[in-house]
C-alpha cells in the first residue's frame, strides 16, 4: 500500500464511464467476510486481523451504508461479495466471538460463517437490489441456500 495508490470516487466513476464507452462492465469484489483490509479504517469490525466480526452487529450497518454508497460508483447489475479464503479458525482465538459462540450454542467456526451470510442475505442484500456473486473455495464454502 502506498497513500499515492488511493482512488477517490472521482477517479472510481472516471475508471466505470471509460470501460463502460468500451463495453466493459466494472465489476469490483467487496471481499466479505475476510482476506480483506477493513481493519485498516475500521478495526473495531474485525474478527481477528483480516476476517470481519460476524458477531458485532456494527458489521452488518457498516457493510449496508457501504455497499449502497458502492452502488453510486459502480452500477452493474452484479455485486461481487468474495467470500472465499477466510480463515474461519481465527475466530476461535478471539476469546469475545468464542464466548458468543458458546452462548449461541455454536462449536464449528462454519456455523458462524453461516450466520454471518444469514445476517448479509437479510439485513443487506434486499435493499441493493442487484444480484450476487461469490466465489467457491476449498477451505469454506457459502451454502447456496443462504444466498437469494
């Protein structure tokens, strides 16, 4: 990372208009719910260092008022969540998820990967009205049926 390597939304239109004059649709990926850098702007959402909290209800507003605010940028009919490569594990080192884990009758970090797409499927995904993708992994799978 470097300050100099920032796009302001200016530049993020500028990119979409360009490619859209060429027929290209600018699809980026929000990579929910890890192997992103939320933490950098925002560490009291995160899990453990590059995966969100599923359990901090601020998560789910955050990732709302952010993503609408995407759709201004970049209009494509898609959305591309990610939600692959997470370490799910890490989750059971944090002592504050693992207790709300316990109290949730949860004891595979799979089950909170669950409710986390449970929780983005919907509190999130009604109000953007577009359509989603994901990708599929070979550490952790979303179930499609969380999905709309």
């Amino acid at each position: 990372w470097h300050p100099k390597a920032v796009c302001s939304t200016d530049d993020m239109k500028d990119v979409v208009q360009y490619a859209y004059a060429r027929g290209v649709t600018v699809m980026p990926e929000f990579d929910i719910p890890g192997h992103g850098s939320w933490g950098k702007g925002y560490p009291d959402l995160m899990g453990c260092d590059t995966v969100l909290d599923p359990t901090n209800p601020d998560v789910y507003t955050f990732l709302k008022s952010f993503l609408q605010e995407m759709l201004d940028v970049f209009p494509s009919e898609y959305i591309f969540l990610g939600g692959d490569e997470v370490n799910a594990d890490c989750w059971l080192q944090n002592p504050e998820i693992k207790a709300w884990m316990n109290r949730h009758n949860m004891v595979d970090p799979k089950e909170l990967f669950d409710y986390f797409w449970q929780n983005v499927t919907s509190e999130i995904l009604p109000d953007l009205g577009r359509k989603v993708g994901v990708w599929q992994s070979d550490k952790i799978d979303i179930k499609p049926s969380l999905l709309p």
